[in-house]
C-alpha cells in the first residue's frame, strides 16, 4: 500500500485539560457523538453531543445510479474510496459495473483505510494510495493541498459532513462528483434535538459547532416547528459563538440570519481550532485586587484556578466583571442578565450569595447598601 507524500495525523498538539475548562460547546452532526466532541473534551470543554440526522449505510439505489453515471460522463482523475461497504454498494447500485470498473482501473484510486484498499482489490485494482491516519478526511486533506484545480474527483461518501471537504475542493477548482453510499434519515433522539435548541435559545451554551448541512438543516427545522427557531437565531452568532465546519453548514445558517466562523479546511481540528479562540476571545478579563480574573461560560478562572459556578452567578459575575467597580443596580443586572429579566430583588440577592459560596474564601463581591453590587476591585 502507498502513501500520499505529506499526509497522515495532523499535527494535533498534545492535550490541555485546562484551555477550554468553563466552556460548555455543543456539537451538532450525523453521529450520537462525533470525534470533534472527543477532540474538544480532552482539552477541558463540557461537550453536549447532538445528533441532527442519521447516516443509515442502505443508500437510495436510484440516487448512485444518477451521480455514477454523472460522473463517468467524462474522464476521472481521482476517485476517492471512503469504506469498504460503501464501495460494495456503489457496485451494487452502479447502471454498469464493468464500466465503473473500468473507470477505476484508469484514474488515481484513493482509499480511506487497509480494509476500503483490500475491498478495491478484491476486483482486480492494484494501485492504490491511502493516508497513515486511515481515515477519509486524510484522503481530503491531501487532495486539498495538492493543486486540486481542474482535478476530476469522483467521491464515494458515508457521511453527510464529507460533503464540506467536497465543496471546498469545488472552491479550489477541483470538478467533484459526490456518490452517496448512505441514505439520511432523522434522529431517534428527538430529546436531543428539543435539549440543544432549549440550550441555545436560553444562552446556555458557550458555543455551538455545526459540522454537516443536513444535521445544521434539520435542527433548524426542529426549532422552527416547535416555534423556537426566532429564539434561537437572535442568540447564535451575537451571544453563542457559532463555527460551522465548512461552507455548507454555512450556507444553510446564512439563510436563517445567522453568520457563523468557518475554519480555513473543514477538518475536526481546524473547527476545534475555531471554536478555542472564538471562546476565549469572548472571556471577560480584569483583575481582583491583586489577582488576575477570567470569567468564563460557567467558571471563573482566578489566579490560574477554576472555580466552577451555576448559570445564574457567573452571569453575574461576568455582568460585574465588564465594568470593574461600577455599582449595578437590581435593574442593571436585570436588563444584563438573561436568566434575571424577570426577577425580583431577593432572587438577585441569592444569586450573588450563590457567587460568593461558589468561590469560597475570596471577597468577590460588594454589597452596596440601596444602590446594588460592585465586584471587589
């Protein structure tokens, strides 16, 4: 088996279990729980895992037979081979296998793994090419970087959010035939779907990462069925960092108002990338007498240590932390806080007596008699 020059593992740096500590990012995409998720995880985030649609491996028949014989319509550079089932079903569903084959054994054959190589063996096919990672997005990742433009790529996909790495080929140059070896179908999990977008109406999420069109789709068509979907749009993009893996997530939210960051490659590590200094750009920073203050999604970070806080104190804490010793009123916070709009003033009152116990032994907060709270600079 050969490999591609210049591919294999991107250079993932080694794990901070403390860089997104405090950041609550969900993910939305095919899976119950996609390798982003594992990815963000290990560097600190709390992860809500969402699967928008399901990938079922029984693909539409008719759908390969139209876009098999799109793309053998004229001449193939690469074909790009993502499992060894999905190259069993592009047989099985091609209107002529033999001259699909024949295609095969004149382009640039791409396979995602050892076993997607020895299935293309299995008919005779010799010269292969895959990636050390053994994985699909490899095989992308190498097309992509090296001169797409004028390239004819005929895809066999699994996954809807294989389609990103297409179109950013197209947008390269690169003439891309997509073969869809799997057949969308919505999510077993509607709580899932009610969680996340209640999650994102409510400004309780940091963070939200889209990683397909047809997941990104499909919960938007939840929220707007359940009347949620003006809640959810006025907070993404202005309040909840959005970051979409590519440009067709993008598309679909653009549509809806929402404007999201796009990585410069739509791969799990150029979104988590994304989605890092998205949120700690959005950290509010300032000092505590003689401490550093960062106030995070749901922790404040003093000092270097994390201290974790409910939803309603830390939006507290984060309303005090923007204007360091100004007094704020019951009706300051109110109108600064979500979860406080409707709140009366004992509620405020034990709101900041649930900040002071979250972060023992530091005076964090002045009570000003008649006139409100100031963060103790």
């Amino acid at each position: 088996m050969q490999h591609p020059a210049g591919t294999g593992n991107a250079g993932e740096p080694a794990a901070d279990p403390s860089l997104l500590a405090g950041f609550t990012i969900a993910v939305i995409s095919h899976r119950r729980r996609h390798r982003l998720a594992d990815l963000l995880e290990r560097h600190g985030a709390r992860i809500v895992s969402v699967q928008g649609v399901r990938a079922v491996p029984q693909p539409d028949r008719a759908a390969v037979a139209r876009a098999t014989a799109d793309g053998l319509a004229r001449p193939v550079d690469d074909v790009l081979a993502a499992s060894a089932g999905g190259i069993r079903s592009w047989l099985q569903a091609a209107p002529d296998p033999e001259h699909l084959l024949r295609t095969l054994r004149t382009a640039r054959l791409l396979a995602a793994d050892a076993r997607t190589a020895d299935a293309l063996r299995g008919h005779g096919l010799r010269d292969i090419l895959s990636t050390a990672a053994g994985s699909a997005d490899e095989l992308f990742r190498y097309l992509l970087t090296h001169a797409p433009a004028g390239r004819h790529v005929l895809a066999q996909l699994d996954a809807p959010v294989q389609a990103e790495a297409c179109q950013a080929l197209r947008e390269l140059g690169a003439d891309v035939t997509e073969v869809p070896a799997f057949r969308p179908e919505p999510p077993n999990d509607v709580v899932g779907l009610r969680r996340v977008v209640e999650l994102i109406s409510r400004r309780q999420l940091d963070a939200v990462a889209w990683l397909d069109p047809l997941a990104t789709g499909h919960v938007l068509r939840f929220a707007a069925d359940h009347g949620r979907l003006p809640a959810l749009t006025e907070q993404l993009g202005a309040h909840v960092v959005t970051v979409s893996r590519g440009p067709l997530a993008a598309g679909v939210l653009r549509h809806h108002g929402v404007t999201p960051d796009v990585p410069p490659l739509p791969f799990d590590e150029e979104t988590a990338a994304a989605l890092a200094r998205s949120v700690l750009d959005r950290a509010v920073h300032t000092t505590l007498g003689a401490m550093t203050l960062e106030v995070r999604g749901h922790a404040a970070l003093l000092d270097g240590r994390l201290y974790p806080i409910q939803q309603g104190p830390v939006d507290v804490l984060r309303a005090l932390a923007r204007a360091p010793g100004d007094v704020l009123s019951g009706a300051d916070l109110r109108a600064q806080v979500p979860g406080l709009a409707h709140a009366d003033d004992h509620a405020i009152e034990m709101a900041v007596s649930r900040l002071r116990r979250a972060v023992p032994g530091v005076e964090l907060v002045h009570t000003v008699i008649k006139r409100g709270y100031r963060l103790a600079v």
